[in-house]
C-alpha cells in the first residue's frame, strides 16, 4: 500500500473515531435532563410545589423518622461538599430546612450538579422536597464556598418499617461549562 492510501485511512480512521467521542460525549450530556425527565414523571427524586401537598400531609403525625444528611464526590474533582447538620429526628407531616455547604477547592471556575440519592431507596417516594440544589448547575468561582437550603417534608404515609432515611448529595462537574462564574 502507497504512502497517500495509508495516510487517506488513517484520515478516515480519525474521522470515525472523532464522531464516536462526540456521540458518547452527547449521550453523557443529554443522560442529566433525562434523569430530570425520568424523576418528573416517576415522582423520585424532585422538588414538588408547596400547594401540590395535601392538607393532611402537613399534620404532624405520630412517631418519628431518624434522618441522616451525607454527601460524596468522586475522587480527582474540586468540590468540597457537607451538610451543615449531619443527622435529625423529624416527625412526618412537618417542614424541614437543612443546609448543603459547597466548595469550590480548585484554582478555575468549575460547573457542577447534585444528584440526590435516598437510603433506603424506597423512601424517596416519602421525601417531598420543596426547595433543592439539586439538577441545577451550579456555577462557582475559583475557592467560592456557597450554602444551599433543602426544604422537605416527610410523607405521613411512610411505612412504619422505615425509621431512618439518609439523604446524600453527589456533586459531579459539568463539562466544558466551568468558563466564567456568575
């Protein structure tokens, strides 16, 4: 094989090989609004709106439910992440507020996302979060710390068998968006 035919498939090679990492690269971006998509119509997992609770389920209700606040990152990724209170005993039917607190320990502007994560997991169809961090991209300058609320309510329809629910946050980056902050 010539010089020019070899260097032309080598060529053609690239090319494909150019389209897969963009297509891989599109299915990664586009599997964050899909999450959102799957949460909304499932009910897990998403913030619901104060007057989409029934009255009755902002009643305290008997007994109480042990909650534990945790949070991950992935190892190599700038973010410092905590919850401000680490465990609580909440009565089902009541509002509660903690707080995430959120570092930016890198030396650039970075981008990122929360995802939530229940333990069990069949308990977070019991926690209505009214107000969260979650699904929305955060944007932080270089060493920027920032506090975010989670304001929820536990279902007074949970079952009895659960008498403890951690909710953790995963911070993950979001790529290519870490420009300038806001």
């Amino acid at each position: 094989m010539d010089m020019a035919r070899m260097q032309q498939r080598n060529l053609r090679l690239m090319g494909r090989l150019m389209v897969i990492a963009a297509l891989m690269f599109g299915v990664a971006w586009g599997m964050i609004p899909l999450y959102r998509i799957v949460c909304e119509q499932t009910g897990l997992n998403d913030v619901v709106k104060a007057d989409e609770l029934a009255k009755d389920d902002l009643v305290a209700g008997g007994g109480e439910v042990s909650m534990t606040f945790d949070s991950t990152v992935q190892a190599g990724l700038p973010w410092q992440v905590k919850p401000l209170t680490t465990h609580l005993k909440v009565r089902p039917g009541t509002f509660v507020q903690v707080q995430y607190q959120i570092t930016n320990a890198s030396s650039r502007a970075v981008v990122g996302q929360a995802l939530p994560r229940y333990l069990p997991g069949e308990a977070a169809q019991y926690v209505k979060k009214l107000e969260c961090f979650c699904f929305t991209q955060q944007r932080f300058l270089p060493g920027q710390t920032r506090t975010f609320p989670v304001v929820f309510v536990i279902d007074k329809a949970l079952p009895a068998s659960i008498t403890s629910i951690t909710l953790a946050y995963t911070v993950f980056d979001v790529p290519g968006q870490g420009g300038g902050a806001s």
